[in-house]
C-alpha cells in the first residue's frame, strides 16, 4: 500500500490521544476495525480521513502520506 499512517500515530502520541479515544469520541466515532486497518496498512474512505481531522484538528497532510511501491 502506497499511503501510509505512521504520521497518525506519531501526531497522535504527540498529542496524548489514545485509540480509544477514536473508538469512543462523541461526534467522530471511528470503529475499532477501522483503525486496525490503518495499522496495517489499509485503505480508508475519506469520511474517516474527515473524522480523524476534526478530532486531531489538523490537515489530512498531517495524518498520512503517499509512499512509492518498489
């Protein structure tokens, strides 16, 4: 997969925001499946990319990144 989280994960640390967190916000519930897809790598849709935005207040630039296949 050519689009990465590594960058969700660090601002996420950096900011003390658990995975929980994601799984129990009120407004921007995102489902457990759905972050454990991002761990691996997985494809999300642009509503989650939405959600997680509004909950970490950044720029989808923020939160992943294009990476080449070899």
């Amino acid at each position: 997969m050519a689009i990465k989280y590594d960058k969700l994960f660090a601002l996420m640390e950096q900011k003390g925001i658990k995975k929980n967190h994601l799984r129990t916000h009120k407004e921007h519930r995102i489902y457990s499946r759905v972050i454990e897809s991002m761990q691996k790598g997985g494809n999300v849709d642009m509503v989650t990319i939405n959600k997680l935005c509004a909950i970490l207040e950044c720029q989808p630039g923020d939160i992943l990144a294009y990476t080449p296949e070899d």
